[in-house]
C-alpha cells in the first residue's frame, strides 16, 4: 500500500477514502477531522466533524449551533477506528485544542499535523512529537529568514515602552484567536498585574478560555473606559483595529502588532506599526526543519505557505517530498490585518 491510498490530497483538502473522511476540507464535506478552530482549517457547514472538546466550541462560538450536522470529541491521545483507518489526536502546540491527526492503516502512519508550534506557549497543551512515514508540514514561515526568537524578549519590549510612555495608551494587534490569549498569558507570566484591556472582538475567546482555566488575570473591555483612563495601559484588538478610526478614543496610542511577519521590516511599515513584536504561533524554519527531522519521516508533503524551499530542503536531506498544492490555507495574522478575519475580527 501507498501513502497516497491512506490519504490523498484533493481540491477539497487532504481525504482519506479508507475512512470517509477529509482533514481540515476547504470545502463542506460529509465527514470531516479537524486540526483546530481558526477559519481555514475548521469551516461551518460539514456533515460530521471530529475534533477536539475545544475546537468544537471555538467553532460553536464562531458559527453558532449549528456548524456542523453531527459532533464528537476526541481527547489528546486518544484513537477512533474509521473504515479501515486509525486515527488518533495528538496536541500540535499551535492554540487551544490544536490538534495533529495520525492516520494509520496497513502499518503505514501519516501524521497530518495542521498548523503548529514546537515553542513554549503558556495557553495550550505543547506540541507532541509523534513518529511517522509520512509527515505533513505547514510551510507558513518556511524560509530560513524567519527566526521567531524568544516570546518573552518581545514581552519585554512591549513593557519597557509601556515603562517609557506612561501617559500613552499601547494598542497590541493580536489574532483574536490563540494569539491574543497568549500575549496576555506571557504579560502575566512577566509579572504585569495591571487591568488589561480588550476590543470587543476578543471578548468571548478570551472568556472561553478563562472557562478551560488558562490564568489571564483582569480584562476589562475598552467601550466602558474614557480616554484618560486608557493613558499608561494594555489593549489587545484584532490587527485590523490598528487602522481603524476606533483608535482615536486611545491617548497618543502606540500600535505595536505581535505577528512572525514582524521579522520583515517592510511588514512593519506596511502595517504603519511602530513597535514590531516578533511572535508567531507557527514554527519558524528552525522548528520546521528540526520538528521534520524527528519526526523520522522518510517522506515529506508540505501544504500551507512557502512550500518551495521545505520541499527542496527535505529532497537535500535525502528525503522525498512533494507540495501538496490545496489552495484555501492562509495566515491568520495576514488575513485578519487586512479585515478578513470573519466575524471575530
Ligand atoms: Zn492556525
Ligand atoms: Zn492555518
């Protein structure tokens, strides 16, 4: 048996005809695993999803009751026989209930690993290396000018600016899901104990979250607040805000924008921030190319981004690898800085 009679990509995503079922399908399909919640891997309207407790109620939130005909919850590390396939979920370290799908049949195991991270993140469960025949990566940062660095450094700059400009507000762009989260989460574990403030758009993630206990301190909403009481503090608002007339009820603001893309300079001036914060909840080319090394896998399919330089690194490793060319995978941080984040943004 072939990799490709286990799992074969199609326009629709990544579909497993042994199962009945696609991973992550960029169009509605009868059955349907999803990785995790953010809106072009976990679409409404599919049949039936299997995924993990958090995803499906991140989708509930998004799309209301009723996303999907049927649900159920699959646990990390947990397995669930379809047709004459195995699957099991394993944590992919990306956001809340991020998950990687191993797909197993005929001794042959792919792992279709969605969007990940292999650094530390105080919001979700780590990423967990699970041993393959065929790994599947996103290829979001896959360029080896992408060095995300240490998280904490870039909290530390956001403070000391904040230290700096005590009269000033300080407007933070964030993903309203995971990343958002998990800039409060790096503030609080940095010793900030101060009120932190939320554009609307980040109000019920952020209380989902609180829910599944991931410690995020006091938030408070910004539509309540004056002008003056917003001198010296924290907002965390969809990166499409940063633009938006919605800042002038800050003093004097500051945008700073938390995105991998920050490592590009002209990034930054195109979004007109003036304090780059370099955080991403992808692996950087350092975390793909060592997560694909551990992995063991013999074969590579890269989906997701700069799939070019990962397949051609991976064949000078003595690997095979192929891009899997779905078109309907985005970043997150670039579409919502564009205001095409969907209802959250
Ligand atoms: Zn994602
Ligand atoms: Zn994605």
């Amino acid at each position: 048996m072939r990799p490709e009679d286990i799992l074969a990509p199609t326009p629709a995503g990544v579909c497993c005809k042994l199962g009945a079922f696609h991973i992550d399908p960029t169009r509605t399909v009868e059955r349907a695993l999803i990785t995790h919640a953010h809106s072009d891997h976990a679409r409404a309207g599919h049949g039936a999803v299997l995924a993990t407790q958090e995803t499906l109620d991140l989708m509930r939130l998004r799309y209301g009751d009723n996303f999907a005909g049927t649900t159920q919850a699959i646990g990390y590390g947990e397995s669930v026989n379809l047709g004459g396939a195995r699957v099991t979920f394993h944590p992919a370290g990306h956001v809340l209930g991020s998950a990687q799908i191993a797909v197993e049949a005929n001794g042959l195991r792919i792992v279709a690993s969605g969007d990940y991270k292999n650094a530390p993140d105080p919001t979700c469960a780590p990423f967990e290396l699970v041993p393959s025949d065929v790994f599947i990566t996103e290829a979001t940062f896959a360029l080896p000018v992408f060095r995300h660095g240490d998280a904490t450094m870039e909290i530390g700059k956001l403070l000391a600016s904040v230290a700096l400009f005590p009269e000033r507000a300080h407007l933070v762009g964030a993903y309203s899901l995971g990343k958002a989260q998990r800039l409060i989460a790096l503030l609080r574990q940095a010793g900030y104990r101060a009120p932190i403030y939320l554009h609307g758009a980040m109000v019920s993630i952020c209380r989902y979250y609180l829910s599944r206990g991931v410690v995020l301190g006091e938030l408070r909403t910004v539509s309540g607040a004056d002008k003056a009481e917003l001198a010296g503090t924290i907002t965390i608002c969809p990166p499409s805000a940063l633009s938006d007339l919605w800042t002038r009820r800050f003093p004097d603001p500051v945008t700073a924008f938390a995105s991998g893309w920050m490592r590009i300079r002209a990034r930054a001036r195109q979004y007109g921030v003036s304090l780059p914060l370099v955080v991403s909840d992808h692996a950087d080319w350092s975390g793909l190319t060592t997560t694909i090394t551990a992995t063991g896998a013999g074969e590579i399919w890269v989906t997701h981004g700069q799939e070019d330089a990962l397949v051609h690194w991976s064949e000078t490793r003595g690997l095979k690898a192929r891009p899997l060319d779905i078109v309907g995978y985005g970043d997150e941080d670039d579409a919502e800085a564009a205001g095409e984040g969907g209802s959250s943004a």
